[in-house]
DNA sequence: GTTCATAGGGATGGTGCCATCCCCCTCAAA
DNA sequence: TTTGAGGGGGATGGCACCATCCCTATGAAC
C-alpha cells in the first residue's frame, strides 16, 4: 500500500487532487498539507512514496522563483526516495529545468490538467520518463453538469452536447463505451435515461 | 432550476467548484467554462442566476489588478441580474473593495475555502450581506485519505485521529452524528467498521 | 457492584447506481 | 422492402453504501 503527500494550501484543489492521486494508485494512504510546516511535520513523521508539490505556499512570495525553487528544494530533500511531483499555476520553462535538475520527477501546470491527468503523468514517471506538461488553455466547448443525473446520465449527455455536426449519435455511444469499457448499448440506455429526466423537468439543452 | 456558470481555468479546480456548487444550489444546471472566450459565449447563450469568477484567466496578466478588474467588469455587465461571485487565489482587500463596487456579492481567497464554504457564502449572499473571505491558512493538522473506506468511514476515521487528548470517542461519535445528521451510533459503527479493515490491512495509523 | 466507555462484531432493510437484455415504434435510405 | 438509426421505454440482478438495531465482553471508575 503506497502512501502519498500533497502539498497544497487552496483546500478545493488538495480535495482534488488528493482525489485524482486515490485513483491512480488504488491502494494507498494519502496525506494533505495546507502549509509548509505541516508538509514538514508530515514528512518528518512518515516516509512517502509520492509527493505532489504546489510551491505556491502561504508565507512565500509567489512572484519569487527562488522562494518557490527553495520549496521544492526542501521538500525533495526531506523525502529523497519518493518520486516528486510539482504541479503549480504558474508554470514556465526555467523553473520546469530547475525542478527536474533538483530530481523533481514531473512538472506541471494545473490548467489543461483534466481528470485522469495525473494517472497518465504517474504511468510515464514509472517508466522513468521526466513528465513536462505547461499549462493550456484548451478547452473546445463549455462543460455542463445538471442535477439529478448520475455520473453514467451526466457524462453521456456531455459527450452528446459536444457532439460535432454529421457525427451519428450512435458514434458517441461507442464513444462513451470505450471510455468506459461498456457496451454501447449500456451508454445509450443512459442517454435515453438522461433525456427522459431532462424532458420531464423541461430542460432540454440544444443537441437533444 | 437555477443555472450557475463556473468560470476558472484550472480544469481540477473548476470540477471542485462546479461540485460545491451544485451540492448548494440543489436542481440547478451549471456550465463550467476555461476560458473568457467561452464564458462570454455562454453569457451570450444563455441566462444565468449566479456567476463564479476566478478573474486570473490566460490570456490577462496575473499581476495587473487592471486587467483582472475588467474581466470581472466585462463578465458583471454581461449578466447583470445573476449574483456574482469572485473567487482567486490572490485575493487582497483593493480587489475586494472595487469588486464590491462593480455589484459582486462576495469575493473569496481560495486558501482556507473548505468544501461546503460555498455554501455557507450563498446562504450569506441570500441574506444581502457582501460574503467576504480573505486567504488563511487555517488548517490545524494534515488531513488523511485510506482507499478502501467508505466516506463515512474516512470521515469518521479523519476526525477520530485529529481528536484533542482528553476528548472520549463518544464525543466524537456524536460530533460526526451533528455533522451528518445521523445517529451518534451509527458513527461508531463506521469507526469499528473503518478500524477492522484497517487493521486488516496492518495500517492502523496512531490514534488506533 | 453497578455504571459507563470501549472493543469487536452480526444482521437487516432501504436506496441508488451500474450494466445488461428486452420490447415496441417511426422514418428514411438503399 | 429490408436495413439501420433513432425515439421511448420496462425489467432485472448485482453491488456498495447508508442507517439502524442487536449482541457479547472487558476494564476502569464510582
């Protein structure tokens, strides 16, 4: 069982990641810290196998990139064996070389970083691979999430709302079944779910 | 059924928000957009009851309080009968103030924001008080995640292990019996249930 | 010697989601 | 006219989690 650290202080984003970390590792424990003294203690408590690291820290001047290298510095250094990932808002190249020089394992900028995002990062970082991911904008269309539909209901009519002109809405079925490794059929059954709660409380978005 | 738009580059970030929102709000209908383009597009679209807006958007730079005013401006102008609100991990009382002045309802720092904050704000929000939260970071201890509990049961476990020495178990059944509205019994049988799986596991972390 | 917190469970009913298989109907294209 | 995409469902079994109630046993405190 593998045990991981976050440090990060904007508590949604720990949540986050703490959550997307619980996915990719399956059996684990996973420690969140909100400041840098508590990212120490936590350290100086326990070994890590993981250390997922947002140098943007309360008490650090963010505009600093030496206050920032510092961090990732200490940090690296109190848990030499773990792999170490930097994950940051504001990410740039010379800081990328700088953390990969300290043997940061991956570096990454949180926007364009979806879920799932950081298993891919994990499976690359297992095969020794340094993972270099700047942050982008990249986003094609807007998400759009509706109460009262489950998970299955709320992705499928995602995928339906961005499905591009001349696309068969059975293509987007197989879509969502290879995503989610279930028949097609499986997918279209919740998107007829899905519709008939949207039709029932009168909020059919366009793209039906 | 209430319609929000989450605008937040950060793709982690914006689920987390796009998440307390909805567990706010209830039926609702939320869009989520990464970038100004889109969440002008969607403010073209579409009406929208509250507006989240995290003014540090690619394209503007970060460190001018100018730009990020406008954005905020332009977004507030666009959707004038929807209650804003203005959430960034640079938060400071300058912003607050001229935001509050441009007609938005609450302006937060990221840091020190838990899950269920948001909706506390709303509820101050639907008072007609200015909901007004500055950056802090509060956190007293790190938090832990185990895969393989059941929320109740990490919940239970988390709280049991931040217990201050002299408090019984009893009363921390009962804390979480409050917190989620349900028997102070039941609590205790996640936490019996929680600490046999742990032990199972051989990773039973002090606090037992 | 009784009370109370604690340890360590068993059993239960309910609910929601997942995944699948099935049915019927319509309409257009080949 | 047969085939295939689509609309509109019903029924089912399995599973995980929730919430509750029940039981035994230990050990310290009063």
């Amino acid at each position: 069982m593998r045990r991981a650290l976050v440090i990060e202080d904007q508590d949604l984003m720990r949540q986050a990641l703490i959550v997307e970390l619980k996915d990719s590792l399956g059996d684990c424990i996973i420690a969140g810290a909100q400041t840098y003294a508590l990212a120490q203690s936590a350290l100086a408590d326990e070994m890590f196998d993981v250390v997922l690291i947002d140098p943007g820290l309360p008490g650090f001047d963010p505009t600093s990139s030496d206050q920032r290298l510092r961090v990732v510095e200490a940090i690296v250094r109190a848990a030499p064996s773990a792999v170490h990932i930097v994950i940051t808002g504001s990410d740039n190249d010379k800081e990328a070389a700088a953390c990969r020089e300290l043997g940061v394992a991956a570096y990454l900028g949180k926007t364009g970083l979806p879920r799932g995002g950081l298993g891919k990062v994990l499976e690359q970082v297992a095969r020794d691979e340094f993972s270099l991911r700047y942050s982008s904008a990249n986003a094609q269309a807007t998400e759009v999430h509706i109460s009262g539909l489950t998970p299955r209901e709320s992705r499928i009519t995602e995928l339906m709302m961005q499905r591009r002109p001349g696309e068969r809405r059975k293509d987007v079925f197989v879509k969502m079944a290879e995503e989610l490794r279930i028949e097609p059929n499986s997918a279209e059954r919740y998107f007829k779910q899905a519709r008939a709660k949207l039709l029932k409380y009168g909020r059919l978005p366009r793209g039906l």
